[in-house]
C-alpha cells in the first residue's frame, strides 16, 4: 500500500506535477508572511479584499456569538438560521432573481445541480475548459458527454446540428473562465442554446461580484439577465467567504433542495460563513469603488507584463496567466519568482490542458501600486534567470 502511495508521488515529482502546500503565517492578504519573511501574494481570489474587510469579520463575529460556530445538520435536519435565510434573500435581489439555494461549495453545486438537469441518455455539450467541478458533475448525471473548442460557437453549433434532435441536451459553461481570465461568448451561447432547444448552464465563480457594471456577474456585463433562467456562483472568490449559490425561480429552487444529494446530505455552511456572505454583498453595492481599484490594478499589471515581453492568454479580467508550457519550466519560473518575494504557483496539468502550464497571476483591489511595481521587478528577474525573456 504504501508503495503505491511513493511510486505515485515520484511519477508526479518526476513529471513536475508534484503539488504541495504553502504554509502561511499571516492573514490572506496583498501581502503575506512566509517562513519568516514578507512575500507578495499574487494568487488569491479574493479579488476585492473582502475576505479581511472589517464589516465582514464583524458580521462574522456577531452571527457566530449569536448563533454558534456550527450549523448542526443539513437545513432539512436541524433547521434553517437566520444567516442562511438572510444570504438567500440577499442573493436573489442582488442577482434579480425569484429565489437562490446556497449550498456548501461551488463543488457541490456543480455536482449536486447538473445530475438533476440530464440524465442517461441525454447529451452534455461543454466548453473544453471547463472547471473539474463541472466535468464530476456531468459524470455524476450518466449523461453522454461531449466537449466543444473553448469558446468556439461553430463547433458547438456543428455538435447541436449532428445530434438527433428529440436529445435533452446541456450546454455547459463558465462565465468568467477560471484559468485563461477569459469570458464565455454568452450572447451567442444563448442564442445556440434557444435555437437548439438545449438548457444552458452557466458556473460564474470567477464573474460574481466583479464583471458587470455593478458586479453582479458576467450575465450582467453580456445583459442577458432576462434569457438565462438560472445559473451558479460561489460566495469563495470575490466575496471573500465560502459557499456557493443557485438563483433562479421558486420551483427551481425547491426542485433542487428536493432533488440535489451534495444539498441534502452534507452540513449547512456555518452561520457566521453566511452573514460575511450577506455582508459582502452589501459592500459590494456600497463601495463601487473597490471594483474600480481593482480594474486599475488589473490593467498596470497587465500593461506592466505585456512591456515586458510576456506571452498572456485572451484575458479580460484580473485574472492574468502568463503561458509558460511545460510543468518544469512553469514550476521552475515559480520558484524563482517566490525568490524574489512573489507567491503564484505554477498551474499544471491536469488544471488546464498539457503542454499549457502557466503562472496564473491574479491581482486585487488590495493591491498598491508599490506592490505591483516590485511584483513587477521580481517578475522580470525571473522570467530572466528562467530564460523565458
Ligand atoms: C472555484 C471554482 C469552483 C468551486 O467553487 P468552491 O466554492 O471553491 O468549491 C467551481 N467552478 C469554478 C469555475 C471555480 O473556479
């Protein structure tokens, strides 16, 4: 047994695939302590700051005085709190929708909603970047399953048309895609998915409290709230907490707390997750100007790479990769750049497709401009020592 576990762990050193964690000493943060020293944290998702916003943790620290550090049981066992009822009321208004479910994890809406939209038989079209959650989930659904070109509306126009047409078919997507920063082409996605008659599942991790006028999602930066009738987020990224949510109709909303196994079998999110959720999403509609701060960072980091010379993938949002190849090189690159006081990580197979590994830097509200100008530097000095300039 445990030469498995060694063989296993040597194949993946042996292919740079090897993962390990990155102990902190320190708040998440712009900045972060490290074995004894200060580094630059450019990785996190916690794209506005909100995670360390000091009406979140306050909302955090009264719900948990009131209410306990946990829930108990599942809300079908041990009861609904107030957190939770809040949350769901805030994220239905915030989104314009009837109603909202949260669940524990994006994972778990992932794997909870899509086996109770299709089923054996039917026919799942999805982008080919799609995040893991969503692949588990349309293996969990038993569903036949195919992948389009990332993006590439043809290609799945050209599927749709192939397919008998009597098929229930999702088309799957995210709204912000996690690892390339890029957005889906919703509008056309819509479009195909009206035509075709098929479902359109949208997973807007990233997209939630960012993209869009006011934040509330890449649907609202296409303005597609009316054609899209439901789709998921997470309370993880940009709001800075945990969790995730679906909004759509009443008997949506029902149909899934009924039917979805990852809500009904697992432990509601502590009381104290969901008031900092709540919290957040008030912030989010009161200080507008957060989100321009991070698009000001965004676009000097972005700017400050490409001078550099760096090969970055389509994006259009503060998630900023820079396309490195191979795992070692990428993991190589990484190194150097932690030696030169910059934490992100190399992403490796199987997170995104082989032969594309890359630095995915993310950058945040919180951010200074000092901060970028020296994540800047030990960029370049890397990329220098790594050979990739
Ligand atoms: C992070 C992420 C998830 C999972 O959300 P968690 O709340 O972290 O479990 C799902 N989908 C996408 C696209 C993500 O980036």
């Amino acid at each position: 047994m445990t030469d498995q576990f060694r063989a296993s762990l040597q194949q993946l050193t042996d292919q740079s695939l090897r993962r390990s964690l990155f102990p902190l000493e320190s708040a998440t943060g712009p900045i972060v302590n490290h074995a004894g020293r200060a580094v630059i944290l450019l990785s996190s998702n916690d794209y506005l700051g909100l995670s360390t916003h000091p009406q979140v943790i306050q909302a955090a620290i009264e719900a948990t005085e009131r209410y306990g550090t946990g829930a108990g049981a599942s809300r079908l066992v041990s009861g609904t709190l107030p957190p939770h009822a809040a949350l769901e009321n805030a994220l239905a208004k915030f989104k314009g929708a009837e109603a909202s479910l949260v669940f524990g994890a994006g994972y778990l809406v992932n794997i909870g909603v899509i086996p109770n939209l299709i089923g054996r038989g039917d026919l799942i079209f999805a982008d080919r970047l799609c995040h893991a959650s969503l692949i588990d989930g349309c293996r969990l659904s038993q569903a036949d399953f195919r992948v389009f070109r990332h993006g590439d509306c043809a290609h799945l126009e050209a599927l749709l048309r192939r397919r008998a047409s009597n098929r229930r078919t999702l088309i799957i997507t995210e709204g912000l895609f996690s690892m390339d920063g890029d957005v889906a082409p919703l509008a056309d996605l819509v479009e195909l998915a009206e035509r075709y008659d098929a479902m359109l599942y949208v997973d807007d991790a990233h997209g939630t409290g960012i993209m869009g006028a006011t934040g509330r999602g890449t649907i609202e930066h296409f303005g597609l709230e009316r054609r899209i009738p439901f789709h998921m987020g997470t309370l993880s990224k940009a709001l800075g907490s945990y969790g995730a949510y679906v909004v759509g109709s009443n008997e949506f909303v029902q149909y899934l707390l009924n039917r979805a196994r990852s809500f009904i079998f697992t432990t509601a999110l502590p009381p104290a997750i969901a008031a900092a959720a709540s919290a957040a999403i008030t912030i989010i509609e009161r200080e507008p100007d957060r989100r321009d701060r991070l698009w000001a960072n965004r676009q000097y980091l972005f700017d400050g790479l490409k001078k550099q010379g760096f090969r970055l993938t389509p994006t259009v949002s503060p998630i900023l990769p820079v396309l490195i190849g191979d795992a070692a090189h990428a993991s190589a690159f990484a190194d150097r750049l932690l030696a030169h006081g910059v934490y992100a990580p190399a992403i490796r197979p199987p997170t995104v497709p082989d032969g594309t590994s890359r630095i995915r830097f993310t950058v945040t509200a919180a951010h200074t401009t000092e901060q970028l100008d020296e994540a800047l530097q030990a960029v370049m000095l890397a990329g220098r020592e790594t050979a990739l300039l």
